[in-house]
C-alpha cells in the first residue's frame, strides 16, 4: 500500500469502474468540459465556454486561488483522450497540457506531458483534487447511464446496410 502521495506527480490512474460504460464516462467528460463546477471547484457564475475549430476554448475561475484559468480542450474519442492547454492571457497555448483519459478495462487516468515531446512532467496538482474530479465524473457518469435520454451526445451511427446503394431510394422510414 504505501503512504498516499501529496501531487499526480507522472500520472494518477483510478480505480476499476463498473456500473457505467466507456460512452458513459465519456459523456461525464463531456458534460464537465461545459460544466466544469461538476467535477473541479471553480467559481460557476465565471465560466464560459466557446466552440472553435477543433478545439473548444474555456475560462474559468478557480475557487481555492482565485486565478482565472482560459484553455483549449481537445477531445479524441476514438483515444478515449481529452486535452487541456493552459493559455496565456493572450490565448496563446502553453507548453504542458493536463490529459485525462479513459481507459478499457474502465479507468480514469490523469497526467502532464510536454506539448512538443508528448513525454510526461511532473505534475505539482494535489493529489487529493484529482481523486475527488475522479469521483465526480464516476459519479456523473452512473447518473447517465441510469437515465434515459433522447440526446444524442457525440455521434449516432446505424448498423451497416446490405444491399442497398447510395442512390437507392428512401423508404420514407
């Protein structure tokens, strides 16, 4: 066991999640991108969120310091990733960027790592607030999985059609 660390240091991966799924956990991630006053303590009244070409672009403000956080977030949910690049005051993104990813079998893991090397840095965040966002989003994700929603989300796809062509006419469903 060992004694718990007091940061993330090179990384901080969660425990086995069960009682939800990857899209699940996946779309707690999301929500908390738009929302983030669900998974971290920031101010909600200061947050606010812009959709930019590939990239979605939030400020925020911290409660425990009061600093007033602006990033770009990407998401690539085929790596099951998201991204987040602190910006300068200027919007112009930073060398580290914090990664939260999913994982199968179901984990969460967070980390640090250079922007240009991908290799991880040490991460000076308390290691406690990473396992409290952990927490969080598990627990949103549950909340999702036992609710029944006519959202979307990310992407709805068929199962592939036989025999039919592109310019087949529609059957009117």
């Amino acid at each position: 066991e060992g004694e718990t660390p007091t940061t993330v240091g090179y990384g901080i991966t969660s425990d086995p999640i069960r009682d939800c799924s990857f899209d699940s956990l996946f779309a707690a991630v999301g929500i908390s991108i738009k929302e983030p006053w669900r998974a971290i303590e920031v101010d909600q009244a200061g947050c606010s969120i812009e959709d930019c070409d590939g990239y979605i672009l939030r400020k925020m403000k911290l409660k425990a310091t009061g600093e007033t956080v602006l990033e770009r977030i990407t998401l690539n949910e085929e790596l099951g990733t998201v991204s987040y690049n602190k910006c300068n005051e200027n919007g112009v993104p930073g060398d580290v960027e914090r990664v939260l990813a999913v994982h199968k079998p179901l984990r969460l893991e967070f980390y640090e790592r250079s922007v240009q090397s991908g290799s991880r840095v040490d991460w000076k965040a308390p290691f406690n607030m990473a396992r409290d966002t952990f927490s969080k989003l598990v627990q949103l994700a549950k909340t999702i999985e036992t609710s029944s929603s006519d959202v979307v989300g990310y992407g709805l796809a068929s199962k592939p059609l036989a025999g039919l062509s592109e310019d087949a006419p529609s059957t009117g469903m």
